[in-house]
C-alpha cells in the first residue's frame, strides 16, 4: 500500500495536481531574499553616525546599513540559470511554461473580444447615441434650478445620486481601515522611542533636507490654499471635494516629508484624523439622511438653494464638498503614513 | 406613505452609521453597537416583509428630491424583505456566535475595526439586496469586496494575510469585469436605473440592435459575479479564504457574502435583461453547466481534505453550484429553488462553521478529522449542532437542505431538456456529500481510547448561536411551504 502510494506522491500526475493547487511555488526558496537579523542595540548609534555623514538617503534601501551583498551573505546569489535549472529539475517546468502561454493566450483573446465589441459600440461624441436621452438632458438643462450648482457634474454627485457618493466616501473609509488594520502598529505595545526600531521609522525623522524643507516653505502653503479653493468652489468651477481633498492630501504629505513627524503632530494626530473623518462622514450621513427622507416623503426639505453662482449656494452641495474634501485628504494622508513603519 | 416604506433606507444608514461612529469607540462598544445595529436592521427587514406581504406589491423609494431616470432609487418586495431579513439574522447569529474567537484572533486595539468591516458588510448587502440601481450596486459591490477583505486579514496571521490577497486579487477581477459590463451597459441604452435600462434593452432586443455589445455584457457581468460568489472554475481563492479567517468572518463570508452577488445576478438577469438576450446568448446554460461541474469537484475536493476548515469551504463551492444549477434551470420553479437554497446554506454553513469552533476547541485546537476523533463526547452541544449542519447539506428529512434539493428536483421537471442532467447531478453530488460529512460526523462520535477527562463547556454566546441556528435549520426544514410561497410571491413582484 504504501508503495503504491510513494509511486503516486512522486508521480508528475500528483505533482501536477499539487501545482494545480497551489501547493507548491516553483521559485520558493530560490528567489527570497531574507532579511538578515537586525542588529538591535547598535541601531541607533549606527544610525546617528550615518546621519552626521550624510549618508542617509542611500540607506534607505536595505535594512538598516546592509548593502545588496550583504542581504546575501553566506547565501549563494542564484544566478537566472540556476534558477530555470532548479525548475527543470522540480519536473514541473513544462507545466509552469505550458501555463503562462495559456495565460498569454487567454489575455489576448479577452483583449481581442473588448476590441470587437468596442467596434459595434455607438461612435463617440455623436449626438444620437443612446446615452444623449432624456437624463443627460434634464442635468444640463434644469440641473442649475434644481440643485444651485453651476457645476453640474457636482450638482449630479452631489444632489441627484448623493447615494452613490455617500458610498463612494464610505469606500474610501473602508479602505482606510483595511489599511490600518494592516499596517498599525500598537505604539502602546511596543514602545515609541528606541525599543523597537525595525517597527518604528519616526525616530529617523526628521531628515532636515535643506532643498525639501526650503521648496516645501514656499510650495506647502500654496497647495493648501489651492486645495481649500478647489473644495470650496466645487458647485462653481471643476473640482470638488474628490480633487480639492486629494490636493490637500498631499501638501500634507509634503509637510510631513520636509518637517517630520513631531511637527506634524503639533495640528495633525491620529485622533485629529479619527475625528475629522467620523465628524465629516457623520454630517453627510445625517445631511443626506435628512434629505433622502424629506425627498421620499415628498416633503419639503427647507435647504435655500440661494443664487446659482454665488460661493454660499446650492443648498447641501458646498457643505457636502468640504465633508468629502476631508475624508479623501484625511484618507490620502494616513495611507501614506501608515506606508512607512510606526503608524501615524 | 406609510412609514414602514422607510424602514429599507434607515436600516442600510443605521448600518453605515454604526460603521463610522465604530471608528472612534472602544473595541468592547463597538461589538455592542454591531450588534445593536444587527438587530435594529433585522427587526426592519420582519416589518418590510410583513408590509410588502401584507400589500401584495413592491414599491420603490427616492432615495432625495429627483425620481427614478435621475436619482437613485431603492426597491422594496417581498424577496427583498425576506433576503434581508435572513441576511440579518444569520449575521446576528456569526457574530454572537464568533464573540471570543474574533477577541482571540484580533489584536485588541483593532477590534473596532472589526467592527467597522461587520458593519459596512452588513450596509453593503442589505443595499445589494434593495437597489434599484446599477451603479449604487457597483459601489457597495466595492464595499463588500474591501470589508471582506479587512474580515480575513484582521487575523494577522501568515495564511489569512495570503488568503487575503488571493482574495483581494480574485475579487478585484471580478469587480473590473462587473464594471465594465455596466459601463458598455450604460453606453448601449444610456440608463443606469434598472426598470428605465430594462425599457431600453426591451427596445434593443425588438429592434436587433447592438447584439455583440449584448452579448459581451451579459457575459462580462456574469462571468464578473460568478468569480466574486466562486462559482466552480473559479472557486480557488475559497478554501483558504474561508478555513483561516476567525470564526464570525468565515461564517459571514461563506453565509452571505457570496450570497449577496447571487442575489444580484439575479435581480439584474430578471430585472434588466430580457428574455431574448438570455436566449440567444446561452448565458443561462452555461451557468448551469458549471454550477453541475461545481456540484461534483467541490464534494471531490472536500473529499480530498483533511481539514475540517477547509472540506466545509470546498463542500461551500458544491452549494454555490447547487445555486447556480438552479438559477439555470430557467424557470420560475428553479429561481425558488435557488433563492431556498441560499437562505438554507447560509443558515446551515454558518452553523457549520461555529460548532466546529466549538469541535476544535475540544480537541485541543486540532482541526483535521483524525483529531475530532470523539470530539462528540467532549463537546456534546457543538457536536450536535454540527451534526444538524452536516445531515442538513446531505439532505437529511426535516432539515432545510432536504428542502432545497426536493425543490430543485421537482423545478427540474419543467424543463425537460435538463431533467436527466439535474436529476443525476443530484444523486451523485448528494452521495459525494454524504461522503465527506457523514465520514466526519462518525468520527466525532467514535468511542475514543483517550479517557474524557473534561466535558468542554463553550461560552453561552456560542452556545446560544449553536442551538438558533440548529432552530433556524428547523424552521426552514418544517416550515418552508409559507418560505417558498412567498419567494414565489416575491419573484412575481420582482421583475
């Protein structure tokens, strides 16, 4: 019995069944790089060394000192060669090689199928295809009355399918979360300063690049400015929440990598984050609630609309931007921050 | 307008809202509020049901100021009451039931974030389950998929974090083609509300306009869906995603995740499609061509497994066949069977999943079938329940599975091309089943040498989950003519 059953464990039907299932990983063990133990306690000292030598941006590549060879050392670096022999030998390589033509076979059909159909679509731009209706029509044409807003992309996100939008923030929050579920560390677990340096980069900080920290005097408040603009004239000109939030987003994040950590911290925490997205996504909710009740109740909702074109007009709409504004600049930056070790 | 037509809004906001406020509050706080919330929906969901029954119609609801071409829209009926209330309660009962693992498994200042993905999952279905619009169904399509994802990886362990990604991957395809299928949908009849898109298909299918643009979108869609629910070819981020998330995720993932999209499928197939295009483009045959392969290489594979964890998740990829087989089948009859069959696997994979929780912990943490051994006498209550479970998949009389495949046989009578097909296919993949769960049912139950020093007694919260859910099975085992009558009632008022 067992015979048979050592015959079948080495036998390329039951190799390929395991390929098949995942199993096993061709380049496994051939192709990781393992990160050599980091050298705890003498980190910091090492680090301020290298600090005083102006060193630092070259290390930033391999962990804490280590050169490319290093990673390597008392490993033979396999070259290719080795590697496809290594895989030869495994036995599984002709259904490793029969697998990715299959997979390039298979992308260039699909690809072929788009084409086709892209072909049998109504041409672009002509003013009798389908999707030129009466929808479109009503946007363009009373969309101002309707919602206040002269921008009427803003008007239709935020006015006449407010509900996809409001989802639209709760994925950008979710997403966030997955994030940090990932990649936060417990500073209250492990230590902030010095204990655990492999989990923690903010004790690096700040790098004090003269360059960076001179363009980003002049560039920083510019941006914020610019982001606040964006935000505010949404239901004006093009921009909105989405883009003015991402432009935010992103002063802060050149902030952050001119000045560090402990002068961000002065105005932006993470519970400065937590509470700025909970008050922004909770007054949607509850703006948008209010609005969808009275909406399906056939009441009147009682928001003035104002004139079409003036910065305090469109009733929900400029509240709403600024709400959505923060989320996506709140978002982008914790993304970016929860990206290097050590949390926000 | 009466006042209870609100109740499918409050309950998708009360659910986002408990989502967002669960981002500032203790871990502890933010279980009760889920469960709070959980509860206040499904309470909803009972009194939507009843209104609609009561009315005899569906209606539909504004969601703001502007009606149905240019605003969004929900949709109420009696399918949509009943989905959400059993999506409701099989979640209340995931949850109860995977309390002290989720504290286990989840580090402790994460725990609200669980929470948080509970929530915007519970949102995400319910609003999957109401919309009346295409595009709000891509967006919280996009939810689940990342609260689903958060569900697995909050279990910070080496084979979760893969199964996240194979997971995320997976999902992420399936999305892409839903999307573009929506967007090729959108160029075609200009309409994204689905009683104005379906006007227009209608139009299309008279007049013979855009049939490859058709066809590709029904495929693209289809094809879409399935990866995301795992339909058989593309069931290969299931076993893992399912065995190693913490119990309450896995019980919420295989319940009613996969669920959901089904629904959705459905509801765009007969709510948007028409009957032409489904015709001319087989799409229903071949859906009932792989759910029959699923069927049989999902009972195959759980054969194969030692694992307890995942023979469940490959006896799941049978199920969703099972489903898919039905919605093939074409006919009135077979939806039922189908839409039955989703509310008894959730009810009864749920079940499985959290009295095996209860087996493993007996055992001392081992999870392959060899160390259940006995397991019965260690953990009476848990043993049971996954007893009920396992008897309910068989098909066991009294139990919601024998239910489900009377209905799928006896829908199988009406069309005749199918018959013999779904006839065998049943016979067999009911055989297949009994083989792997029967095989493990004997073993918890096998006198073991080992003395039992301790009858290992769960927390009540498990216990209490175990003994609804095995009422659950009951109920819908005993009491599925008033179930089936109203799905039937409620696919009439659907389209």
């Amino acid at each position: 019995m067992s015979r048979v059953r050592d015959n079948y464990e080495n036998s390329r039907a039951r190799k390929l069944k395991r390929w098949y299932d995942g199993d096993v990983d061709l380049l496994q063990e051939i192709t990781e790089i393992k990160a050599p133990p980091a050298e705890q306690e003498q980190v910091p000292e090492a680090w301020r060394i290298q600090q005083s030598e102006a060193q630092a941006s070259q290390n930033l590549m391999w962990p804490q000192g280590m050169s490319e060879e290093t990673v390597w050392e008392g490993r033979q670096k396999p070259t290719e060669e080795q590697i496809y022999r290594n895989l030869e030998a495994s036995g599984l390589w002709s259904f490793e090689k029969l697998y990715r033509v299959m997979a390039v076979i298979l992308c260039a059909a699909i690809i072929a199928v788009l084409l086709w159909t892209v072909t049998a679509l109504p041409m672009f731009g002509e003013a009798g295809n389908p999707a030129n209706n009466e929808v479109p029509q009503r946007y363009i044409e009373s969309g101002v009355q309707e919602t206040g807003a002269v921008n009427f992309v803003t008007g239709m996100i935020l006015d006449y399918r407010a509900f996809d939008t409001f989802g639209e923030s709760c994925v950008l929050f979710i997403a966030s979360c997955c994030v940090l579920v990932l990649l936060r560390v417990d500073i209250a677990v492990k230590g902030r300063n010095g204990e655990n340096l492999g989990e923690d980069d903010t004790v690096f900080e700040p790098r004090n690049d003269v360059v960076l920290q001179t363009a980003a005097k002049i560039l920083v408040p510019m941006i914020l400015v610019f982001g606040i603009y964006i935000v505010l004239n949404g239901h004006l000109s093009p921009g909105g929440g989405f883009s003015g939030g991402a432009v935010l987003g992103s002063g802060l994040i050149l902030y952050l990598n001119a000045f560090g950590f402990k002068k961000t911290h002065r105005f932006f925490t993470e519970k400065v984050y937590r509470r700025m997205t909970l008050c922004a996504l909770t007054f949607y909710c509850l703006a948008k609630s209010y609005s969808f009740f009275t909406g399906a109740n056939h009441l009147e909702s009682g928001i003035p609309l104002g004139t079409p074109g003036a910065i305090l007009s469109s009733g929900l709409i400029l509240p709403l931007n600024i709400c959505v504004g923060l989320v996506v600049a709140c978002t982008m930056y914790a993304f970016f921050t929860l990206f290097r070790k050590g949390g926000m | 307008m009466s006042f209870v037509q609100n109740f499918p809004f409050f309950s998708i906001i009360i659910a986002m809202f408990s989502g967002i406020v669960s981002a500032v509050i203790s871990g502890k706080k933010a279980r009760n509020l889920s469960i709070f919330a959980i509860g206040v929906t499904t309470c909803m969901s009972a009194a939507v049901l009843a209104y609609t029954w009561k009315t005899g119609e569906s209606y539909t609801y504004m969601m703001g100021h502007f009606p149905a071409p240019w605003g969004n829209e929900i949709r109420a009926g009696v399918l949509e009451g009943l989905t959400a209330l059993m999506f409701g309660v099989v979640m209340l009962l995931s949850v109860m039931g995977g309390l002290d693992h989720t504290e286990k498994d989840v580090e402790g200042s994460k725990l609200n974030l669980f929470y948080i993905m509970i929530d915007l999952m519970l949102s995400s279905l319910l609003a999957l389950v109401y919309t009346n619009d295409l595009f709000t169904a891509y967006v919280f399509v996009e939810i689940n998929t990342i609260a689903g994802c958060g569900l697995i990886m909050i279990r910070q362990w080496g084979r979760s974090l893969s199964a996240a990604i194979r997971y995320m991957v997976m999902s992420s395809l399936g999305s892409g083609l839903f999307l573009i299928g929506l967007s090729l949908l959108y160029d075609v009849t200009g309409q994204l509300l689905m009683i104005p898109a379906k006007e227009a298909v209608a139009q299309l299918a008279a007049t013979d306009a855009y049939v490859i643009p058709m066809l590709v979108i029904l495929a693209v869609i289809s094809v879409g869906l399935a990866i995301k629910s795992g339909l058989y070819p593309f069931h290969y981020w299931i076993p893992d995603t399912y065995a190693y998330a913490t119990p309450a995720a896995s019980a919420v993932l295989s319940g009613l995740v996969s669920k959901g999209y089904i629904f959705l499928l459905i509801k765009i197939l007969y709510r948007v499609m028409s009957p032409e295009h489904l015709m001319e483009s087989y799409t229903l045959d071949v859906l009932y061509w792989f759910g029959i392969a699923g069927m049989m290489m999902g009972s195959i594979h759980a054969i194969q497994e030692k694992d307890t964890g995942r023979m469940i998740a490959y006896s799941s990829v049978a199920q969703i066949g099972y489903i898919y087989m039905g919605i093939g089948l074409g006919t009135q009859a077979g939806t039922t069977a189908a839409i039955f069959h989703i509310f008894s696997h959730g009810a009864t994979k749920a079940l499985l999943f959290i009295s095996a929780v209860g087996l493993y912990e007996a055992s001392g943490g081992e999870r392959d079938y060899l160390s259940l051994r006995g397991a019965g006498y260690r953990n009476p209550l848990a043993a049971i329940g996954f007893t009920v479970g396992a008897m309910s998949m068989v098909g066991f009389p009294m139990l919601s599975g024998f239910i489900s495949k009377l209905l799928f046989a006896t829908s199988a009578f009406e069309n005749t091309g199918k018959l013999l097909p779904t006839l065998i296919a049943l016979a067999i993949s009911t055989t297949l089943n009994a083989v792997y769960f029967l095989r493990l049912v004997i073993s918890l139950y096998r006198p073991e040498k080992r003395k039992v020093d301790e009858v290992h007694r769960d927390s009540w919260n498990l216990r209490l989950a175990v003994v609804c859910f095995i009422l659950l099975n009951l109920v819908l085992g005993l009491f599925s003519q008033p179930i089936v009558r109203a799905i039937g009632q409620g696919l009439i008022m659907f389209s």
